[in-house]
C-alpha cells in the first residue's frame, strides 16, 4: 500500500521490480519493521533506485528526517549517481533543494540529504544527528566503524511512528567485504539478492559484455553477486621471477609512492629505480620501504639521485602532494641540484586496480635476490585487507607499470605518424607534433 500511495505522490516515479519490491516491503512492517537490510550482490540489481525509493516513504509525514551515503563526494555525484538521480526524480515537481547542504526538503518539512564519509573521522560530522531513515550505497566502501557509528543516529521521538530504518545495497567487493559478508550474508539480518537478471529497466546483454572485459574475480562478484570469491592468492611465488642484469639498454624510472610521517601505525614511503629495455622486458635495480618524515624523505631522494642519476636516471616520478613538490623543489634549489620532478596523480583508479594491473606484466618483470620482501608485500595482499596489511610498495609497482605503459604509448604513437594519417583528427595532433609541440602536448601531472 506504501509503495502505490508513493507511486501516485510522483516523489518516485520509478517502478520497483520484483527483488525491489520484496526489499521495500521490509519498510512497511508496522512494529515489526527490521532495523537493517541489505539490498543486492551482483551490478546492475537496481540497488540505488530501491534506497532511494526507500528514503522518500515517508517524506509527507512532519518531522522526517532521512540522509543517503557514499564514500565520497565525488562517487555521490557521478551522472546516475543518488544525488543525480534524486535531482532527476525531484527537481521538477519543485521540491526545494539546498546546493549547500545537499538536502531537499518537502512541503511537509520533511528532509532528504545526502552525505559522504571519505575519511575515518568524516563520521563525527554526524555527532548529535537524527535520522529515522539511514542508507549506504556501495556498503562494502565503508568501515564497519563508521556504519557502526551511524546506526546510532537513528533514532526518533518517543511516540512517533515513523520506522526506523538503516538500509544498505552493495555488490561484493571493496575493503568492506569481509564485515559486510558476515553481517548480512552470513546473519539472520534481511538480505536481498539481486542481480543484472533481476533489473528489466537494463541493456544486460551490453552490461553484461562490459562486465566480461574485468578481471575473473571481479566478473564474478558483479556479475554473480559472488560472496565468496577472493582476490587472496591472486599473486603467487611461482609468479615472480628473479635476476640481476647490468643497466646497459634499460631506460630507466625512478618511481616513489610517498608517505608524510614515521608514525607505526603510517603508511610506508616506497620507491625503486626500475628500467624497460627495447624487447619490453622490466628489471628492478633498487627497491626500498621505510616510513620516514618530510625531511627523511627528501634527504632519501637526493641520495638516491646522486647514486643513480649519472646511470641514467634524470627524473623523479612521485605520487604526492603539490606542498611536498614544492618544497622538494625549494631544496634543490638550495642544493644546487637540478632534476625534473613529475607528479603521479592517483584520481579516478583505485589503489587496488593499479596492484592488479601488474598481473599481465609479472612474466616478464624481474627482481634483483634481495627483493623477495617486495614479493611477500604482493603475495599477503589482497583488496579485502586494504589497511590491515603493507601496500605501499606494490601500489608504486603498479605506478611503475602505468607509466612504463604511457612512455611505450608515447613513443609508439610518434612513430606511428611519421607518416601523415587520414584520420582528421589525428591528423590535426600529428601537425602539431611535426612542428616540434610533441614535448609541450605531454599532459602534465600523468594521471592513472
């Protein structure tokens, strides 16, 4: 009755499917009404639209007060996204809508926001908050700390009878996954699986082509909805291989994945010489991990700058701030030192994918003997654990590979034009390059 009451009020113009509508109808139990659920499994489920079909139930009731998350402000706000979508739903009928605060709020005084929780601490922005509806998207993003956290804003007056209600949807997966599988999938607490089959409003075939380009445990996860499925010994021994070959024919990288404090509980600064010779073969001359502070840190660049760059090496390619490029670049001035600094921009791929992404390139990358410990940090890996075991230094393998791969793009898209393509733009690139704007085309920071 909820859901046909709703539908005709036109806050929700969506129409619940099957798996939606058995996921909904937890929401309208009376007293009986559970306080968590989890919505999904696999992609392409509908598991937005049931949040927030969910969130808008009982927005004509005074007093109402409902929020839905993401992990960050970014993924809230992608084309498709809850905020995208409840703009689409809402805008129109002339809801009123706060850009500052993210809330809309309805003619009964009702209100929907919308937050995120980037951080550990983002949680306590929350401090003293109540809602009577809570909701996840993509729950295995988040700490069990901070969905533990908010569980306890949701609260109500006495004598109200708005439920309460903490809703969640997510595919399997992201660091999440374990604490998520053992409340939800492993529990007696309400769980709907729902998966690309399940969601009529979607292309699958075209979903379900996209799917087949990821990698087997991802396919499996977001296709099936497979809980059980694990990226843990996705890295084998067997899979790294071990020489030591004098640098002669190797163009050489020096490559750092950066941390800022010496703190027990930090993450590790990681860095290592790497070079690729003409046959695409990739071997390590030097590999290091230590948590150090700012100064170490830079103190340790220079060293190994002045150890290596009469080898070749005659850049930094660093993942870091823009403050620390800054002072980096205001000691070599102080020095009397001069070589290029490159920042590595991380936006828009995960720490997980670029760890991932080495997998196609193991058979033909090599470690010196003693990096077997850089071996280890890849065979104990795996995204489940993200936080509870050392990444930092396969992270800067994996931006290591990224940038090996663009400099062999580079490389092979110039000589690819000697001659001039028919293709216009193309075309209108390769004149540009021909007059010697190759070098300044270089989009600088390289983002991955």
């Amino acid at each position: 009755m909820a859901l046909l009451r709703l539908h005709r009020s036109n806050y929700a113009p969506h129409k619940p499917t099957t798996k939606q509508a058995a996921f909904l109808a937890y929401d309208e139990m009376g007293a009986q009404t559970p306080l968590e659920a989890l919505y999904g499994g696999a992609a392409g489920g509908g598991k937005s639209d049931a949040l927030l079909t969910g969130a808008l139930l009982h927005v004509d009731k005074p007093g109402y007060s409902a929020i839905l998350f993401r992990k960050t402000f970014q993924d809230l706000s992608l084309p498709g996204a809850l905020l995208d979508r409840a703009q689409e739903w809402l805008l129109p009928q002339k809801v009123p809508y706060s850009h500052q605060n993210k809330t809309f709020t309805f003619p009964s005084g009702a209100t929907l926001s919308f937050g995120y929780l980037d951080t550990e601490n983002d949680k306590y922005r929350y401090q003293g908050a109540e809602f009577q509806f809570i909701g996840f998207d993509e729950l295995t993003q988040f700490t069990e700390s901070q969905y533990r956290y908010l569980l306890s804003r949701c609260r109500r007056l006495k004598d109200v009878e708005i439920p309460l209600r903490v809703r969640s949807a997510s595919n399997p997966g992201g660091t999440g996954h374990q604490w998520v599988k053992e409340r939800f999938v492993l529990s007696s607490r309400v769980f709907i699986a729902a998966g690309l089959i399940d969601n009529p409003h979607l292309d699958q075939e075209e979903y379900e082509l996209a799917l087949a380009e990821l990698d087997p445990v991802t396919r499996a996860q977001l296709l099936h909805g497979d809980w059980d499925v694990s990226y843990a010994d996705t890295f084998k021994p067997d899979m790294f291989n071990y020489r030591t070959k004098p640098i002669d024919g190797y163009t050489l990288f020096f490559v750092i994945d950066l941390a800022y404090t010496k703190k027990k509980t930090a993450d590790y600064t990681a860095g290592g010489v790497v070079g690729v010779n003409a046959v695409g073969d990739i071997q390590w001359f030097y590999t290091h991990e230590s948590r150090m502070d700012e100064a170490e840190s830079i103190d340790w660049i220079f060293r190994t700058m002045a150890e290596w760059e009469t080898q070749g090496v005659g850049a930094v390619h660093i993942e870091c701030h823009s403050a620390y490029i800054h002072a980096l670049k205001q000691e070599m001035r102080i020095r009397g030192k001069d070589f290029n600094v490159t920042p590595l921009k991380p936006e828009g791929v995960a720490k997980s994918d670029r760890i991932l992404a080495v997998l196609p390139y193991l058979h033909r990358m090599y470690f010196r003997e003693e990096d077997t410990w850089l071996a280890n940090r890849f065979i104990e890996w795996s995204p489940e654990l993200e936080g509870s075991v050392p990444d930092d230094a396969p992270d800067m393998v994996g931006y290591a590979v990224k940038l090996i791969k663009y400099n062999a793009n580079q490389k092979a898209g110039w000589d690819k034009w000697k001659n001039p393509p028919t293709d216009p733009m193309k075309l209108k690139i390769w004149k540009q390059m021909k007059k010697g704007n190759r070098t300044t085309n270089r989009p600088e920071p390289i983002g991955f």
